[in-house]
C-alpha cells in the first residue's frame, strides 16, 4: 500500500480538507470500533423492541441515534467518544498527537489503542493522582 506522493504541496488557496496520510489503517480500525460499540447497544435495543408493532418500530429508529447515547454505559460512551475524537483529528490532520503536550503519540502506543489521546506520559500523569 505505498501511495507514492510526489507533489504533495497542495494549494493553499483550496482549504479543501484532506486526510491525514498515513492514517488509513487506524481509521479503518476506529470505524469498526466504532460499529462494534452501536452494533452492541442496537442488539440490546432490538431485543427489547421486539415485540412492538410496525410504526412504532419505524418510529423507533429514526430517534436511535438519540436514544442510542442514553443507552450507552458510561464506559462505552467514553469509548465511543474517544474513537470520534480521533476519526475527527484524522480529518483535521492532527491524528496521533497528544491533546496535552501536543507531541507525537508513540507508533506502538497507538497501535495498542488507536484512540488514544495523550502520550504516554501525560496519560500516566493523569492516571496516578500525584502529579
Ligand atoms: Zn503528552
């Protein structure tokens, strides 16, 4: 999957919005981490919306999307909201920075968790409560 750019500068004239480049596997693996997180609280939704009848159902689904973030554990919202975060930051090409110190996120770190959001050491400045 080399993609070999030569001309890369683009024109600063066009604030059309690229992707971040070399960011296309951790996208990849943030949408289905992404899907995985709905696709888990649509199936419990499912099983207790199963008995209802049709325009209900119908009804149902179009306010998903809303209910779908009350449905979500406090776990799974701080997950979702982190995976969105970084897809966001791929869009804005700030992907693999950290939030705090701005430095680059360690490749293997962000292999392990491709949502994280801060170095290594800021996040174990935040994990330990003396700082
Ligand atoms: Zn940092």
């Amino acid at each position: 999957m080399a993609k070999k750019k030569t001309a890369a500068q683009e024109p600063p004239a066009k604030k059309r919005v690229k992707k971040q480049p070399g960011t296309q596997a951790y996208e990849k693996r943030l949408l289905q981490m992404r899907e995985d997180i709905i696709h888990l609280v649509r199936e419990n939704q499912d099983n207790e919306t199963e008995n209802e009848v049709g325009d209900e159902a119908d009804a149902a689904t179009k306010s998903s999307e809303r209910e779908l973030l009350f449905e979500l554990s406090d776990n799974e919202r701080q997950s979702l909201d982190a995976v969105e975060a970084a897809l966001r930051k791929i869009n804005t090409g700030v992907y693999g920075l950290c939030e705090s110190c701005r430095t680059k996120i360690a490749v293997a770190r962000l292999k392990a968790i491709p949502h994280a959001r801060y170095c290594i050491n800021c996040q174990s400045r935040f994990d330990s409560p003396r700082s």
